[in-house]
C-alpha cells in the first residue's frame, strides 16, 4: 500500500538536496575520488527516468559507490567526516532507491550491505542530528525494495533498525511520530519481520498500543478499567481533524496500518496481543468512535484476522466488550468500501455463529478467560448461580475457580469493581456447593476476602463481606 512520505522527511530531504556542496573541494580533500564524483553528478538533479536508465546500465558501479568493494571504501566511508557530503549522498541513495528497484536487491546480493549504515543509525541521540534519520529510511527502503528475508537482515539488521524506530514513534513530536510509523509499515512485508517485530513488542507494539488508547480517550494506566466501564471516549472522537489525546487522523491511520499487517500473525499472537494489551476491547472502542471508513476498514479487517485465527479465546471476549451489537448499529452505515462491507459481513456471521450456540454458562466462563471481570448479568442472577455454581467448581478439575482466584490476587488499582465482583461470585459458590468450600479455601479465597473487607472502596468491602457470610452462616449450620 503506498503512502505520502510523511511531511517532516520529505521537507528535511528537499533542503538537503538544495544545499550546494563543494565537489571539487572535496575531491581535492581525498573525501572522494573522481570515479565516485563521476557518478553522483550522471544522476544528480536529472529526469527520473534518466537517471533510473543510468543506474540500471552500472548497478555493479553504483552498488561499489555506496556500499564498496573489497579494497575499495565506499563514499559514505571515504566522507564520514563531511557531515555535509554524508547527508546529501543518504538523500541521493534514497531517491535511488526509489527510483531504480534494481539497485536494492543489487546492493543486498553484494553480502552484508547494513554493517555500512548501522553505525550511522546509532551515532547520534540528538534528534537533531539528520543523519541517524536519513540512514533509517535508506535502510528501510533497501530491506523493504529488496524483501530481505535473510538471517543477516532480520537477526542482526532488524533487531537494531526497529529499536531506533522505536525512540521516533515514542517522540512527542508529531511527523517523528509519523516517520517511526510509516518506516515500521514499509518493513512488514513478511512474516519473518513480523515475528520480529513482536519479538520486539514492548519496544515496537507497546507505544503503538498507547497512541490508540489516546485515540480511544482512555491513557495508559486506567486503560483496561475505563474500557470495560465504558467510559472511554468520552470526550474523545469527533469528524474534524483528530481523535482524542489529539491523535491525528493520519497518524491513526498508519498505526492501525501496522497493527493490520501485524495482525496476519494471529494465529500465533492472537491470544498474547489481546492479554497483554486488551485489543479486542480495544478495537471494538474504536470501532464506534471510527470517524473515516479508510480507519473503519482497518479496524475491522485486523479484528477479523484476530477472531478467526483464536475463536474459542477471542470470541467470548469480543462479546462481552459487545461487538456484536456494534456490528449491528454500524448495518445502517452505507459503506462504499466492497472490501469493508464484505469484511463486516464476514465479521457479523462469525460472531452471530458463536452467540447462537452458547449458553449463560459459556459467557461467563469467557468472562472468567479474558481476565478482566464487569456486572453483567450473571454475576446477580440467583437462578444463574443455582443452575450453573457446581459446574463452575468442577469444570475441567477446577480451572474456573482457579481463575477466579487468579484475577482476585491482583490489586486492581484502577478498577476496584473487579475485586467486588469477584467476592460477590465466591460468596455466592459458597452458598450454592458449600461442601466445595475446602477446595475455594486451598486456593487462597477465603483469605483473599477477609484480606479485602479492609479495602478502602465501599463496594469491595460490602462484596466481601457477604461472601464471608457465607462460610460463616455454613459453620454454624453445620454445629
């Protein structure tokens, strides 16, 4: 998919390439030889197509200027020290490359092109310095027009490149933001990068994941909470030029972009995408805050790949964060996107499939399996509890009652409704199969209650006193 170069770059190249530079001066300094002069001035400042027939007809020559040879030091090389010559060659090998095709799988057959740019990227941390910045995108642009898949380029070249990529897109300024981006999309055109990015994630998808949780209008540390509450987004979207957190509508878009390509590794990453990030509560936030159809499109498309590829995890989740009512609202929407509306479809059939086999039952043990618990309606429902509480205790040799004990452990800082709902369930398994309660006991549920009637919420405290009530009220029946 092509898009616009981002506005900061294309801006800091055309400055560069109309800077004069003093050739002659720099030939007579030893910075490069005539044979080099020679061939920057055959295709600088000429006609594209000129220039793309020049380098065709001497790739091997080109490829020596810029990368070396075995005795001979490549231009970058011989003027390390000319800052000036430096930034004008990284903008002209730029052009090239995207200009001449040939040139990069050229460059890639000569063996190990990227140990010439990688101290480029890393020498300096000043984001004042245009080289590192430069360097990205000739590297990006030379792993991406080559679709280097090699050890060389994804163990060692790829590792390096997207940890840099990282430091623009944690940036505060916007086109560094923009450039991160774009050059992460470009390098995602297989499935060994893709798995390096992942590999990568807390560095390359982390930060991605709070710009569109700024973009929801929830921030990082209460994102979970304000998601599940449904309080996100709040103030947050509207049709003009940015979501909230002042996301940019373009800078959404190219996110969502790189998430989408992730997103082709679900069947991998699914299950650790959405526990560790909450994607699919996410998305479907999103989904109904989504201004454009080239943004709504994405979003659906990258929550089709993530629920095909993980149904029996993903779907419960993606019906408790009520997607499928979703879905339905967004049917009077005229879509003029084939692709979009096709992708929907699919989208409405597969959870319509889930919902019409599953019972009461199967929804809260998705609830109990994403983790994260909210008041929905089994959780108060007496006839729920009678039908459902010892098949809950015994189901599959107590993994529910482990879960439930699992997500009781944790604090639940920002979202302290969890924990009550948690003490309203046990309290109400105590009561239903009082005979379990030594197996709730072993796993650390009765302590965990009498722990939280000293919590400083109302509703936890009260939630926790009424599931204590039940192993009291069964100790003295039992007397």
């Amino acid at each position: 998919m092509f898009l616009d170069p981002p506005t900061y770059l294309a801006s800091l190249q055309g400055n560069i390439r109309q800077r004069p530079i003093p050739w002659e001066g720099a030939v007579r300094a030893g910075t490069l030889t005539e044979d080099q002069l020679a061939r920057i001035r055959a295709v600088d400042k000429v006609k594209r197509d000129v220039r793309k027939q020049i380098v065709e007809d001497d790739l091997d020559g080109y490829r020596i200027l810029f990368v070396g040879d075995p005795g001979t030091k490549s231009v970058l090389e011989s003027a390390s020290k000319r800052q000036d010559v430096v930034q004008y060659i990284l903008v002209l090998l730029g052009d090239l490359l995207e200009s001449v095709p040939a040139l990069a799988k050229a460059i890639i057959r000569a063996g190990d092109p990227y140990r010439y740019f990688l101290p480029l990227l890393a020498r300096s941390s000043n984001p004042d310095d245009p080289i590192p910045l430069l360097t990205s995108t000739v590297l990006v642009s030379l792993m991406a027009g080559s679709r280097d898949e090699s050890a060389t380029a994804i163990d060692t070249a790829l590792p390096v490149i997207f940890s840099y990529l990282s430091s623009l897109t944690k940036n505060s300024d916007a086109g560094l933001q923009d450039i991160g981006v774009q050059e992460y999309s470009s390098l995602l055109y297989g499935a060994a990068p893709r798995r390096q990015f992942w590999k990568q994630r807390s560095e390359t998808v982390a930060p991605l994941v709070e710009i569109l949780r700024a973009a929801a209008g929830v921030g990082n540390k209460d994102a979970s909470a304000s998601l599940w509450s449904g309080t996100a987004g709040s103030t947050g979207s509207s049709l003009g030029g940015s979501l909230g957190g002042g996301v940019g509508l373009q800078l959404l878009y190219r996110v969502l972009l790189v998430m989408w390509q992730l997103s082709f590794e679900s069947a991998s990453i699914g299950d650790d995408l959405n526990d560790e990030y909450d994607i699919v509560l996410l998305y479907t936030q999103l989904l109904r805050l989504s201004p454009k159809e080239k943004t709504t499109r994405l979003l659906v498309s990258t929550l089709l790949n993530l629920l095909i590829h993980n149904q029996n995890t993903l779907l419960p989740t993606a019906v408790l964060a009520r997607l499928p009512s979703l879905l339905q609202n967004l049917k009077t929407r005229q879509f003029a996107d084939p692709d979009l509306r096709e992708d929907m479809d699919r989208l409405r059939e597969l959870l319509d499939e889930y919902t019409k086999t599953k019972t009461t039952f199967d929804e809260y043990v998705g609830e109990l399996n994403s983790g994260h618990l909210r008041w929905s309606p089994p959780h108060r429902n007496a006839v729920f509890w009678a039908e459902n509480a010892r098949k809950i205790v015994e189901y599959e040799n107590g993994a529910l009652v482990q879960r439930l004990a699992e997500i009781m452990k944790k604090p639940w800082d920002n979202d302290k409704a969890v924990l009550a709902i948690a003490c309203n369930d046990i309290g109400y398994l105590v009561r239903e199969v009082p005979e379990k309660r030594g197996q709730l006991e072993r796993l650390g549920l009765k302590t965990r209650v009498m722990e939280l009637m000293g919590e400083a919420d109302e509703n936890v405290r009260w939630e926790s006193l009424r599931a204590l009530g039940g192993w009291l009220q069964y100790s003295f029946d039992t007397k």
